[in-house]
C-alpha cells in the first residue's frame, strides 16, 4: 500500500514588492551607512553563498538581555540564506563596522525574541507578521516562528 504524505510547504519569504517597501530600505539603508541609526538600524553585509560577492541590507538589531539578535520578518530571504551558509558578517552604522558571528536559533527559541522585536518594531514591520502582536499569546507565535528567522549575534573574535 503506497503512503501519502503532505507536501513541504515552501520557506516563507515576502518579497519587497512595492515602490514604496523599496524607497523605505534604501533610505534607511542611506541613513544609516552615513551614521544615523533609526531606533537601532545597521546595514548588514553578508558574502553571497553562491557568488562570493558582498551583499548589504538594512536590518533592525535587536537587544534581549544582554544578547544581540536579528530577526527576519520577510522570511527566508537571500540575507538569511547567506548568512546561514557564511556563519558571519559585518554590522555598519556611518565608519563603525563591527565583524559579527551568527547562529540561527531553533524554532523552539524563537518566540520570546520574535516578541520583544513586536514590541519595538511592530509599528513598522507587524504587516509582515500577519495579524501577530506584541500582545499575541505564545502559542499563536510559536504556531509561526518557523517562518521567521532569528539569529544570535556575537563579535566575531
């Protein structure tokens, strides 16, 4: 008797798809190179796991007791596979450039991260969380964290 299973749902990844999502990065992309960081924006280097060459994005990093952390609430995108194949990158806010090391957390991990990020970012990126809050209870986030990368950040020795 031949066994079924349900497909693998694809890696969830939402797309900059309007003008507007990207004049956003790219001005805070701009904003942040020359050393304005809004509400703890860096620009985030990581080398491109299939050609080697540079790749930068505005990231948001966030601080939980102690730890540093980035969350991805677009999903799967190229930074997060790049910076899972390279383990490393660099974090830049105007001239400060600081080498980091990078570690996905586990699923498992994830909820009281992707929480806080809610609490301060949520104004900005809840759209990408849909429906999710701050105020969401655990299990209504742990149903989704999956889809959300996070990663510990630490200097890179």
């Amino acid at each position: 008797m031949p066994t079924t299973s349900a497909p693998t749902p694809a890696p969830r990844y939402l797309p900059p798809t309007s003008w507007a999502d990207r004049a956003l990065m790219a001005t805070v992309s701009w904003l942040t190179r020359h050393g304005i960081s809004l509400l703890g924006s860096r620009v985030l280097t990581v080398r491109g796991r299939r050609t080697g060459a540079e790749r930068s994005v505005p990231v948001n990093l966030l601080e939980v007791d102690g730890e540093r952390y980035l969350v991805a609430p677009r999903g799967n995108t190229q930074w997060v596979r790049n910076l899972r194949a390279a383990g490393e990158a660099q974090l830049r806010v105007g001239r400060r450039v600081e080498q980091v090391t990078a570690v996905e957390l586990p699923v498992s991990d994830r909820v009281p991260v992707i929480r806080v990020y809610l609490k301060r970012w949520g104004w900005e990126v809840g759209q990408f969380f849909d429906g999710l809050s701050a105020r969401s209870d655990d299990t209504a986030i742990a149903a989704v964290a999956d889809g959300f990368p996070v990663f510990r950040l630490a200097p890179r020795a």
